[in-house]
C-alpha cells in the first residue's frame, strides 16, 4: 500500500486556486481544468472543488427565471394570505403591537408606584397615631404628670408624621425621575429617527421610522399573555381554526398518508368556500402515494382535522396523484330535504339530463338515463324509495315512455302510478312479475329492436325519435327482488332472472331503462350477474361496509365511500355513482312528499291523455290455470282444495257465484262441470286428488306443483 505525497516544498496547485481569493499573489493555474459548456453565451464558471456549478444552469436561463419567479409569486401570495388569516387572532401584529405598547408603558411605568403606595400609608398610619395621641393630651380630667406624658406622645407621634411625609415626597420625586428617564429611553430612540427620517426623506422618513417603531413594539408584543409564540401545529378546523398550508400537510403526515420527511403539494390556496359552509384545497401527492390510500384514511383525517367522518371529502382528479379536500364547518344534509325541480316542471325529455340530488357544494347533480341502468339500496328509513322516485316521477312526465313496475313488499309507493303504467304490481306476486317481463321481453323489445332495422342504425336516438313514434322509453322498475324471488317456486326462480338478465342486457340501447331496488343490500336481494350490469348506483345508509360494497362494488367502503357512515339524521342522503368507472360522489335526493307524488302524476295523466298514450289493455290474458295457481298459492299449504277454489273463483268470475235457488250438491256439481269445461277448453289436464284440510282431514282438491307442471 502506497500513499501519494506532495513534498512539502513544492505548491499545492488545488489549494492554491481555493485560498486565491485570500492572497494579494495572482493563484497559478490548476493542473486540470474541467470543460464546461456555455450557456446564454457566457462559458460556465467551474467549483473550485471540482463538484458541481455553484449556480445552476437553469438558473441563468430564460426559462429558469420564468420559473423562478412563478415559484416566488406562489409563494409570496400563500404567504400574503397566511399573513392576513393571522391578523384575526392574538397572534397578529395588531395584537403584538398593543400588547408591546402595553408591556412598554408597564416597564416606564416601573415597580416604584408600590414604594410610593407604601410611603403613603406610612403618612397616613402616623397622622392617626397623631390625632389618637392630640385627643387623650386634650383631656381635661387628667393629672399634670399624666398630661406631661401624654404632650410628649403626641409631640413624638407629630414628629414621626412629619419624617413619613418627608420620605412619602422623596418617594414621589424620585419615581417621577426614574420614570423621566426610561421614557426618555424610549422616547429619545423615537424621536431621534422621526426627526433623522423627516430631516433626510421627508414625509417618507417619518413614516418609514413609525414603521420601525411599530415594528419594534410588535416584536416586544410576539409572546403572548401567557408566554406562547405564533404555531398552528395543534390548530384544528373543527376548534374554530383556518385551515392553512402547514395543517394540511401535518394532518396527512399524522394520519400515515404520507411519510413525516414528505409533503402535499398545494396546487390551490386553502379558501372558504363562497357560502363559508366549507374549506377546499386541491393538493398533490408525493410519488409513488395512490389516491386511493387518502381515501382510505377519512377516519384519521377527521380525527387530525378536529370534525367528524360526515365532514372530510376528498375526490379524486384528473390524475392518480389530485385530490380535492373538502372540509365542511358542520355535518351536511342535516336540514330539511331539498323540494325537487319537477314541482315546477310542465313536461321532461328523458333524452336530456334529469336532475337527482343536490351535492355537498350545492350543486344540481343530473343524470343521463340513456344507454343506463340504475340500482338503489339501503336499510329501511334511509330513503331509498325517495331516491328512486326522481327518475320515475321524470319518467312520468315524459309522454314518450311506458312505465312497468312491481313492488315485491306489496305496498303503497307504486300505488299512484297505476293510472299511467302500462302494467304494474302492487301485490308482490311473482306470478303478475313473470307476466310483466315476459310481455317485455316477448312483445315490446322486438318491435323495438325492428324499428331500429327499419331505420338502419345501431341504437336509438332523440333524433330517431322525432322522426318515428314508434321509439319509445321503456322504463322497466321492480322494488324488493328478493321479496319475489323467496315467494315463487324454483322454476318461476330461474324464469325471472333469465328474463331479467336479458332484458337488462339486450334494452339498453333500446332506451329500455331497468331499475332495480332493494332495503337488504346483498346477493340475494339483486342477482349478482344482474347487478353487475346496473350502472348507476346509490347506496343509501346501510348497516356494514359489506353492504355497502354490494351496491357500490367491492372495495369501495375501504377507499372511503363507506354508506355506512351517513347518520340517520341525513335523510336522502347516499352516494352517487354514475357510471362503472366514476367515482362515487356525496349527494342528498330531491324530496317529494306523499301528495306532491300525486300532483305530479296527476299533471302526468293529463298530458298522457292530451297526447293519446295512457295505457291499453296490455294485459296478458288470465287464464283458468293462472286463478287455479293464485288460489293454491294463498292458501299457504301448496294445496287447495275444491271448496276453497270454488270460494275463490266466485270472487273474480261471476259464473261461479252460487245463487239462492241452488242446494250444496247442485252449486257443486255445476262449479266442478264448469271449471272441467274451461280446463279442456284450454287444453289443460289436471287431475283431482285427496289433499290436506286446515282442520287436519283430507278432501278433494289440487296440488300446486300438478298445477304449475300443468302450464
């Protein structure tokens, strides 16, 4: 191992450039000189160590100083308006300005104001003791050497007064120095610079050198009360604080989205929305941090930002690293539901967007029903069936579309509409729901895949159908899947999902509009091959993330659309998804009232009827086997026997009603031959045979099972 040296008699050729700045001797060349390019004509200086440019190179270019001064123009506004949210508090000039002025009068001012209270009292305690001494001298009643003591006391208590106020008055004067001369310590500073400033500049000195008293003031003022310096490191929105540059990026940080060496790149100013219900800024993520783990940190958001999970929004840009943060000052949606537009609406044109809820800025939120399928779900009292009524009420309004619904709970929400839908169901009958879809499938989408044919194009169009009647919507609604599926048999099972599926499918560029809606959220509520290709979603409140994934899609509660977390109090409220790639969005669904339904559908009637389009008798005919299968399926024992179905029949046919005249045997006899001839009329076979009684015995009657392998 060998080490290289240079003899101590001979010049170091490094050192000597490095120190030549350091001797009056010119330094000798260096042994190598390193080429260095030109830029902007001039050849590049190069380090004396030999290591980099000491100034960059893009910093002498054109390009380099735009980029310069766009980076010192950002940043001299963010600090402008850090400045200005800082003057609000106690912590602003204005307050460190009074508070040195304060502090300023309080040390003029000095501690000797307690001597002179002290010498006071002393003057005051011993002209006491004076009188009390001069009133027991006055006393007649006293023996001369009594007296003599007494006159010595009181001439001793006068003297002791008149050192006290001797010592008071001392006490005053030298306050009043001590206090001239620290005001002259401050005073004479001031005034020195207002006169040199007035004297050299004029009117500009003057108020340069006010400047520089405040400035000082302020700067004696920087603590506060109690002893604290301007931070907003514990500054928390929901405190009352603003947000600021420096709260975002150490809520990030405590809430692990990013590392604590790293920092959100701020691409906006952190502003008060214009309603001031809100903060938002647009940030971006350092590399190699997806938006999909901000979204996924709410919780710790909320928690860094001092509100709760309702309050913290955060949308994802253009690119993977943009988020929008949005923080609002209180819990959104907490008010009364927003009245919807189609109060007011005199007709709809479903080709152009229909307005569906009101976002967390306030915004209309619409959405395009072409070439769209819809699917609402959440847990009871979460407004779902609210939610879905906006598409249908615009549905309604629209003379260009044919409604068919099914409510499987069998209620009353679909109940209005019965005057303008083509076929409906109120009565949760899987039975009716397989005759509605096999209508639609069977006869209204093959004429309108024809009329498509006809015209020669791939899929409808508002164009198309200003030219051609025939191109109607066909709005296509079924509430609590689940509920038909668990009341029909397996084979009725298979026939509605099949049908369904297709329709779904095949509809969609028919302007054949499916919405599916459900209060239990899960694979048996909606089929998950149907509902896979239900684009639009909303999630009303549900009970576990899990449902919620079932309606937006798997992993959306994780990255932070958890309908979980909406509270019960917000009433319409879920989120918003428009399409299979959009992202979810906050949104609370226009409200229409029990009789604002009924107003609307009432102006809807009208303008069916105006316009020749209210519903024709579209029904399937019922045949004798559908009433049979309707009467073995009330009775709840899959059996019926000849007496119930007799009872039964007698309501919807009059033909089987009994008359007065007639005894048991000739009613039963004349039913039974009745009932045989319409079976064969229809060229059903079906076999009386002895089944169960609710009584426990056992009569004439028919299987339910016979009656559907019968169909």
């Amino acid at each position: 191992m060998s080490i290289e040296r240079i003899p101590s008699s001979d010049s170091d050729p490094d050192w000597e450039q490095i120190v030549a700045g350091y001797l009056n001797t010119p330094a000798p060349e260096p042994a190598l000189q390193s080429a260095s390019p030109a830029i902007g004509g001039q050849a590049r200086p190069v380090d004396p160590m030999g290591d980099t440019p000491l100034v960059p190179g893009w910093a002498r270019t054109t390009g380099g100083w735009k980029g310069r001064t766009k980076v010192g123009r950002v940043n001299s506004t963010r600090q402008f308006r850090k400045w200005v949210r800082r003057q609000k508090t106690e912590h602003g000039h204005g307050a460190q300005t009074f508070r040195g002025l304060r502090r300023t009068f309080l040390w003029i001012q000095g501690t000797e104001g307690a001597q002179v209270v002290a010498a006071r009292h002393e003057v005051q305690q011993a002209q006491r003791d004076y009188k009390a001494a001069k009133w027991a001298h006055d006393r007649r009643l006293v023996s001369g050497k009594e007296k003599d003591k007494r006159r010595k006391d009181m001439e001793e208590s006068f003297d002791d007064s008149v050192a006290a106020m001797r010592l008071y008055k001392a006490a005053q004067r030298d306050a009043r120095l001590r206090r001239l001369t620290r005001g002259a310590v401050v005073l004479g500073p001031i005034a020195a610079a207002e006169g040199t400033g007035l004297t050299l500049l004029g009117c500009t000195g003057g108020l340069l050198a006010t400047g520089t008293t405040l400035l000082t003031l302020a700067l004696l003022g920087r603590r506060t009360s109690t002893g604290e310096l301007y931070t907003d490191r514990d500054a928390k929105i929901g405190d009352g604080d603003r947000m600021t540059d420096d709260m975002v990026n150490r809520v990030y940080r405590s809430a692990k989205v990013i590392g604590a060496d790293e920092e959100v790149k701020l691409l906006s100013p952190c502003t008060l929305t214009a309603d001031g219900s809100a903060w938002e800024v647009r940030l971006e993520l350092p590399d190699g941090i997806p938006a999909s783990k901000a979204l996924g940190a709410t919780a710790q958001l909320a928690n860094g930002f001092g509100v709760s999970v309702q309050q913290i929004s955060q949308a994802k840009g253009a690119r993977e690293d943009w988020l929008t943060l949005r923080v609002t000052l209180k819990v959104p949606f907490t008010g009364k539901p927003n009245k919807g537009p189609l109060l007011t609406a005199d007709k709809v044109n479903l080709w152009e967007p229909q307005p569906m809820a009101v976002s967390e800025r306030g915004d209309v939120t619409t959405v395009e029903w072409f070439e769209k399928t819809a699917l609402f779900g959440g847990e009871p009292g979460s407004g779902k069936s609210a939610a879905a009524n906006n598409p249908l009420l615009s549905a309604a309004l629209d003379v260009k579309a044919d409604l068919y619904l099914a409510d499987g709970k069998g209620g009353f929400d679909l109940s209005p509409f019965e005057g303008i839908a083509q076929m409906i169901d109120t009565d949760g009958d899987p039975e009716r729901l397989l005759a509605i879809l096999r209508h639609v499938w069977e006869h209204v989408l093959p004429g309108l895949k024809q009329t498509v044919k006809d015209h020669r194009v791939r899929k409808f169009s508002e164009v198309l159908a200003a030219k051609d009647k025939r191109v109607r919507w066909t709005v296509l609604y079924i509430d609590e899947w689940a509920s038909y599926m668990a009341a029909a048999s397996p084979e009725q099972q298979k026939e509605l999902e099949r049908l369904l599926r297709l329709i779904t499918q095949q509809g969609r560029a028919y302007a054949v509009f499916v919405i599916a809606a459900t209060q239990k959220p899960d694979s048996n509520a909606v089929p998950t091959g149907i509902r896979d290709i239900l684009s639009t979603r909303w999630a009303g409140r549900c009970m576990t993330p899990e449902a919620s994934d079932t309606i937006l899609g798997k992993g959306r509660a994780s990255a932070g659309y958890n309908a979980q977390r909406i509270l019960k109090s917000q009433r319409g409220v879920g989120y918003l998804q428009t399409g299979e790639t959009s992202e979810p969005a906050l949104t609370q669904s226009y409200f229409y009232t029990d009789d604002e339904v009924e107003a609307i559908l009432r102006r809807a009637y009208a303008l069916r009827a105006a316009a020749g389009v209210l519903p024709v008798a579209t029904e399937p005919e019922v045949t004798i086997l559908d009433h049979l299968i309707k009467a073995a399926s009330a009775t709840g024992r899959g059996v019926v026997t000849r007496a119930e179905l007799f009872s039964y029949l007698a309501v919807v046919d009059e033909q089987y009603g009994r008359t007065e005249e007639e005894s048991d045997g000739a009613y039963n006899a004349r039913v039974g031959q009745t009932l045989a001839a319409a079976l064969k009329a229809e060229g059903i076979s079906v076999e009386a045979v002895k089944v169960p009684t609710d009584d426990g015995g056992r009569s004439m009657g028919y299987r339910l099972d016979d009656l559907q392998d019968a169909r």
